[in-house]
C-alpha cells in the first residue's frame, strides 16, 4: 500500500494477509485518523530506492578496516555517520553475497536487511503534525499484517 501521512510524508506498506479486505480496510483506517490518504500503487513507490543496508555496531572495531572490507566485497556505499554503527549500503542484486562475505569475516550486524530508502526526505516543522505522523507509523506497525513502513519523514534525532 502506498499514500501520503500528515505533511505530504510519502509512506510505503508492506503487508501480508490471509484477508485482503481486512488489510485494506486497516491500513486505510491508519491513513485517515491521522491526517493521511492512501494513494494508488505507484503513486509514492517512484520516491523509493530499494537497496540492501547493513547495519554493524561500531564499538571496538575500526572505522577503516571496516569500510575497506565493505568495499572489498562488493558494496558501494559506507557511513559512520551515528557514531553507534557503520552502514553499509550494496546493490540489491549485491546484498546476499556482501552479508555472507562480511559475516565469513566474522563481523556481527545490528541489521540486515533489503530496504526501501527515499531519495529526498520531508521535514515536519509542527510538533502537533509530528506527534500525528508517529502516531499513525505506530498504529501501522503495531498491525499484525503489517510486515515493514517505509517513509521519507525526515525524524529530528531529538525526538
């Protein structure tokens, strides 16, 4: 499913269910309380890159010996920009191949998964919006049916 939260946000839905009806009827229910509208297939989906990221804590281990495996085995993008973990993002066709290579090299990830990532991200500068816009990813992932949200909100690290 794929629609707009408070603030024009772009979100994406991933679900699956036994009762499509059930699904649509409870995904659409989280767009409308909170300020949202579910949108057609495609219509937020052009926003999205999917790409493999690999998330591994970064305590005791070095910055550059990290990167420098990373890109050995095939990724194409590193970030240490949390400070807690480094990101490595790969291909999605590069994903599998890069995880078992850096776990052979006996690092141990946060994460690993294919994801959704947004090429431009959307700042909500209304403290009442944000708490809306929460509340609805809340209710979305709390639904059972639910398997992942993707959106291009732009979340303060303060928050």
């Amino acid at each position: 499913y794929e629609g707009y939260g408070p603030s024009g946000v772009a979100v994406i839905v991933e679900t699956l269910t036994d009762n499509r009806n059930r699904t649509a009827g409870e995904v659409r229910h989280a767009f409308d309380k909170f300020g949202g509208n579910l949108g057609t297939s495609g219509c937020v989906s052009f926003m999205f890159n999917q790409k493999g990221i690999i998330l591994i804590e970064s305590e005791g281990l070095k910055e550059d010996t990290v990167m420098s495996d990373a890109l050995e085995v095939g990724a194409y993008d590193f970030s240490s920009e949390s400070g807690d973990v480094f990101e490595i993002v790969t291909e999605v066709s590069d994903f599998s191949a890069v995880r078992d290579d850096l776990e052979a090299k006996g690092y141990n990830f946060v994460s690993a998964e294919v994801e959704m990532v947004p090429d431009t991200y959307t700042v909500i500068a209304d403290a009442d919006i944000r708490v809306k816009m929460q509340r609805m990813l809340d209710m979305l992932e709390d639904n059972d049916d639910v398997q992942n949200v993707w959106h291009n909100w732009d979340m303060p690290d303060d928050e």
